[in-house]
C-alpha cells in the first residue's frame, strides 16, 4: 500500500534528496568488468527478451494477415 506523505513530509525528503545528491554517485559502470557485465540488461529483462520479441512479431504476422483480403 502507498504511503501518504503530508506536505511538510514531501518538503523534508525532497530537502533530504538535494543535500545527499545521491545523484552525483550513480554513474553506472566504469570497468571494462562492470561494462560487460551490464551490456546484455535490456535482453534479459523488459520489452527486449526473446520471449517480448517473438510476442511483437507474432502479433505483426497476425495483424499483416487480417489486413490481407
């Protein structure tokens, strides 16, 4: 369940969030290690795996022939 942050709460951890600017620390991976290791994320996971592709191109194939007459 979401928690309801009140006005004052918002202000503090938006306050919060510019003094730590955790921002400046999350840069991503910077070893030739690190790199190789993340190169690969977008095929394991979300709309770029196999499985999401295969899904996409089956619909195209099913939409192509219910254009044809």
């Amino acid at each position: 369940m979401a928690r309801n942050w009140t006005p004052q709460q918002r202000k503090e951890r938006a306050q919060d969030a510019r003094r730590r600017k955790l921002w400046e620390y999350s840069t991503g991976p910077k070893t030739a290690e690190g790199l190789s290791k993340t190169r690969f994320n977008s095929t394991t996971t979300g709309v770029g795996t196999q499985q999401a592709v295969a899904l996409r191109r089956a619909v195209a194939a099913l939409l192509d022939e219910m254009g044809k007459p």
